[in-house]
C-alpha cells in the first residue's frame, strides 16, 4: 500500500542526502501510517502519510528553552521538538492517488530547501543522534 509513495518520496527528497547531508532515509510503517525519516546528527526531515491524507513534512530537532516538547519524539532520553514549515507547494495532490504525489512532493521539497535552509545546512551535533 505504501510502496508507491515511499519510491515518490524518496526520489523527491533525495535531496536532503545528496545536497545537505542526511544519511539515506529510514522507513517507517506504523497502523496506517507511513513515515520517510532523514537523519543528521540530532536533527530529522520526516515526511508522513496515512492513505487519503496529503502528505506532511516535519523536522524534529533537540527541545531548547520555549520549545513545545513532542513526548512521543524523543530520542535516546532527549526531548525532541517539531517544526511544520511552511511550504506551498502549487502542484494538485490527491491523496487517493498517490501514485500523482511526484510533482507536489518534488515542489515540498524545493520549497523546505528554500524556506529551511540554515535547518538544513546546519551540522546538527551528533551528540543526541539515534
């Protein structure tokens, strides 16, 4: 069920590993949700999907003072955050056919390279990496 858009995905992120670092993505099934987490250092780019949804891009990264802590985030006993950027992609997504996600996905990506940059050029200690 998850197949196509984990290829999607992946070819449209890829990105991340080849430009700013990450390590190739991890996939994760969990009930009816997907998700395609790239790591580096503490930080993650993670991009869910849960069949007739669109699909959602997160970054996590160690909790600092006035983050919201995300229990359900934490690694190796550090509190994690989460940030939803802001991305727009133009391209029509319907979450029935994810089959057509590759120009929105592609678009979210060139979107989080821009509006994310410094998140994503950052090295991100490897001190709090999983």
């Amino acid at each position: 069920m998850f197949e196509p858009f984990v290829r999607i995905c992946r070819k449209a992120f890829e990105p991340l590993v080849t430009q700013f670092g990450f390590r190739e993505p991890e996939i994760a099934k969990l009930g009816r949700e997907c998700f395609v987490r790239y790591h580096k250092g503490a930080a993650t780019v993670s991009i869910a999907f849960e069949p007739g949804t669109t699909p959602i891009v997160e970054l996590f990264f160690p909790a600092g003072p006035g983050d919201s802590v995300v229990p359900w985030a934490e690694r190796g006993g550090v509190p994690y955050a989460r940030r939803l950027p802001l991305l727009r992609p133009s391209a029509k997504c319907s979450p029935a056919e994810p089959e057509l996600f590759a120009e929105y996905l592609a678009q979210s990506m060139a979107e989080l390279a821009q509006a994310e940059s410094k998140f994503l050029r950052a090295s991100h200690s490897q001190t709090h990496a999983a």
